[in-house]
C-alpha cells in the first residue's frame, strides 16, 4: 500500500479530466477518501487528518507566501490600469526600425510584466487584451499573433522574481531539506536566491532565442504601422519600466525581499492609477475582486494540497519513493532523467501551482538525495514546467489562447509555436549538459555533501573549541 500516493496522484488527473472542476476540490475529494480507506483498514489512526492545521500553519509563517496576495494585487493592477498599453505602444514606438516593432514590443511587455502578474493566465488575458489585437490589425497571421501571445505569457515564468519562482524556489528548500536527512549529511541547504541566481543565465538566453524567432518569423513592413505615442505617455512608461526593473532586479540579486518588493510596487502601481486618474472606483473594485478571487484560489489550493501530500505521507509514499531512488542502480543522470520525464507527463494535466504544491514535495526529497545540486535540478524543473505551457495541444497557455480564439486552427498554431518550443528545448538541452552555466553565490560545492564528523572527530573538535581562550 506504499504505492497508493501514485494511484491518488492518478486519481486527480482522471478526476480533473473527467469532472472538470477545480483542483482544490479533486486534491480534497481524493485525499478524504484516501484517508478514509487508509484508516478504516487500520493503516493509520484517523486522528492523523488532526495534523493539518498545526502544518499550515507552518507554511503561512513563511514570509514568501505572505508575499502572494501582494504579487497577486500587483497583477490585477497591472491588468486593469492601462499602464501595459503604454508600455506596449512606447516599445513598439522605439523599434520602429526593426521592421518587427509590435511583436518585439508584445514579447518585451511579457518579459517585463509577466513576472508581476502572478500566473500565467493573467498574462496571456493582458497580452491577449493588448496585444494580440494589434497585431492582427497589423496583418500578422493570427496563429503567429497566438503563439507570441503563449511565448510571452511563459517567459515570466522563468525571469526572476516571478510568483511560480518564488514558491518553487521555497519548495525546493524545503525538500533539499528533507534530502540532506535521507542522506545523513551536512551540506549547504539551497535557498530561494540560489534558484533565482541560477535562473537568471537561462532566462537571458531563452529571452534572445525567443527575440531572435519573433525578428525571423514575423517580420513585417507594416508591423510598425501604428500612431507614435505622446511624449507624456513615452514618460511614464519609462518611469514605470525604471521602477518595475529596479524591484525585480532587487528581488532577483538579494538586495530586497519579496514581501517588500511585492507591496512596494503595489503601492507604486496604486500611485499610478491615482496621479493619471486611470484608477476609479470601478477599476479599483475590479481589482480587489480579482485579487482576492485569485488569491482565494492559491490558498485553498495550498490547503488541499497540504492534505493531500499529509495523507500520502500517511501511506508511507514518500519513503518508499526514497528506497526506491536509493536503490535504482542507476547513474545519477538517469535517475534525474527518468524524474524530469515524470513531472513533464505531470504538468500535462496539473498546473505549475499545482506541480509546485503536490508533486514537488513528493518527488523532490529523494531525487535530491541522488542528485543533491539543488539549484540545477530546480532550474532544469522550471524549464520543464515552463516548456509545458507552450506544448501542443494541451499546453496551459495554448489551451487559455485558443479559449479566447475559437476560430484558431490547432494544426497552425502548433506550426507556429513549434520555433519557441525549439529555444525552450535548445536551453533545457544547454542547461542540462553545463551545469556550471548557472550563476552560483558562493564557489562551494553544492553538488557534493559532506560526510558527517566521526564521533572521534566531532569530540576533537570540541575540545579544540573549549580549550580556546575566549575573544
């Protein structure tokens, strides 16, 4: 019965795909049924389900889910303000020689937006408002104006600090945590800044291969077509552009946390909306109503998910998933493979939120303890989950942009989006055969723990330390 946190993970796909509703009910419909089943037959008491609240309440004490709501009140601003629009037209203006001004312009304002939205959906519902009309105006074939819109609505996902980061940089703490138990072993745990740092190289190169797709496959003369902004709107897209790239590089380099990032530019955005008067009383019920409807959602998201990993604890899941790591006779590099495969079927059919919450802390630990370079396996997760969006036909972000344009044949879209899915692949393939690409804090070895001090030793040790004279 060790097996039974695979057979519920299967469960909620067949259920997601069978019932369509939401995810937070399936996880909470399955794991209570398990539970129900596994404590009837005496695998464990009942009481058990008791544990839940004393474990969210750990996970709420940490201060990057704290910083949630405030990424998520900074993308319903970013939504609902026409600060896009002007950022959009302002870039677009300033490439007008290109001869590929608006799709560089759609792909720059994913870039540097899509991190502060706080999922996927709201950047393609920005870009899908902003600019994918725009570009059909200007003559760009609709399938190719779509898989823009799916590329630049991902590319956030990897650009440091965006909300998919952050709770998987927190995740991978804690299952490095977890890891270093398994092994019995001193080693430094990675800590969200290291994922971030490590992200960065692969999210500048997939950023230039995607920029150099878009300048080769939707050039067009008539691309830069569109009416030069005022100089006062060129202004504030540049204020605005200054102040978003300072708080995501602060976050990204160490220099600011998330929670204070995450309110600063909510109150900037909120400044904004008042000093150009674009933040009425409608505007600004639209976004408490957004925020905290999708607020809702994570959090009763992160419950279920929290039971739902509780029971399959329950069954013994996590464990026998580690002797079961520990005892495949494998190289590492097969073990990370045959990993990454599984949690590429995974995020066909779950989310990154659901990913991050449900399938990380199980299948994390032990590949961790075979694989115990932290940062890489978490960078080489990211890109996986992110190619997931863009996969046809059932990427995340095709299905949101084929929902918003029925019309769109399935076929041509996946012609399109097949030059973006190539530099998301060119960059999984780099990252994965040079690890040493990625930007690392500290020259300590993360790759390799230390064994534990013998008794003798650590006894040595202390003598040393007593035998000191105090400083």
């Amino acid at each position: 019965m060790e097996s039974a946190g695979l057979w519920m993970l299967a469960a909620v796909a067949a259920a997601m795909l069978a019932t369509g509703l939401p995810s937070w009910i399936v996880l909470s419909g399955v794991a209570g049924l398990f539970a129900a089943v596994g404590a009837a037959i005496g695998l464990f008491p009942g009481a058990l389900v008791g544990a839940l609240p004393s474990r969210l309440l750990g996970l709420l004490e940490s201060d990057l889910l704290q910083a949630m709501p405030l990424y998520v009140l900074m993308g319903a601003l970013i939504h609902r303000l026409p600060l896009a629009d002007r950022l959009f037209a302002s870039a677009a203006h300033a490439l007008r020689r290109t001869g590929c001004a608006m799709p560089l312009a759609g792909l720059g304002v994913g870039v540097v937006l899509a991190p502060m939205s706080g999922s996927v959906g709201a950047s393609i519902a920005m870009l899908g408002r902003i600019v994918q009309p725009r570009l059909e105006r200007a003559r760009l074939p609709p399938e190719r104006a779509a898989a823009l819109v799916c590329a630049a609505s991902t590319l956030g996902v990897l650009v440091p600090p965006s909300l998919v980061l952050i709770l998987l940089g927190d995740a991978m703490m804690r299952a490095h945590t977890e890891a270093s138990r398994l092994n019995a072993s001193i080693t430094r745990i990675v800590n969200t800044q290291d994922v971030f740092h490590g992200a960065l190289l692969p999210g500048a190169l997939l950023v230039a291969l995607c920029a150099l797709v878009t300048l080769i496959t939707c050039r067009s003369g008539r691309a830069s077509d569109t009416p030069a902004p005022a100089k006062h709107e060129r202004i504030e897209a540049g204020i605005v552009l200054a102040v978003v790239l300072v708080l995501l590089g602060g976050v990204a380099l160490g220099r600011l946390y998330a929670v204070e990032a995450a309110a600063t530019g909510a109150v900037a955005l909120f400044i904004y909306g008042l000093a150009t008067r674009t933040l009425t009383r409608t505007v600004l019920e639209a976004v408490l109503r957004d925020t905290l409807a999708l607020t809702g959602a994570l959090f009763a998201l992160l419950v279920a998910a929290t039971f739902f990993t509780l029971v399959q604890r329950a069954y013994g899941t996590d464990r026998w998933l580690a002797a079961l790591f520990t005892g495949f006779d494998a190289p590492p590099g097969a073990v990370l493979a045959v990993a990454l495969a599984a949690i590429a079927a995974c995020a066909l059919v779950l989310d990154a939120f659901e990913m991050i919450f449900v399938v990380v802390p199980l299948v994390m630990p032990p590949l961790l303890a075979r694989v115990p370079d932290a940062p890489w396996v978490a960078v080489l997760t990211l890109l996986i989950l992110q190619a997931s969006f863009i996969v046809p036909p059932f990427g995340y972000a095709v299905l949101m942009t084929r929902s918003r344009s029925p019309s769109l044949r399935s076929r041509e879209l996946a012609r399109s989006l097949a030059p973006y899915v190539a530099a998301q692949l060119v960059v999984l393939a780099a990252a994965w055969a040079m690890p040493q690409m990625l930007w690392r804090d500290s020259q300590k070895e993360t790759a390799a723990p230390e064994a534990p001090p013998s008794e003798e030793k650590a006894r040595e040790m202390l003598e040393k330390q007593l035998a000191e004279p105090p400083t």
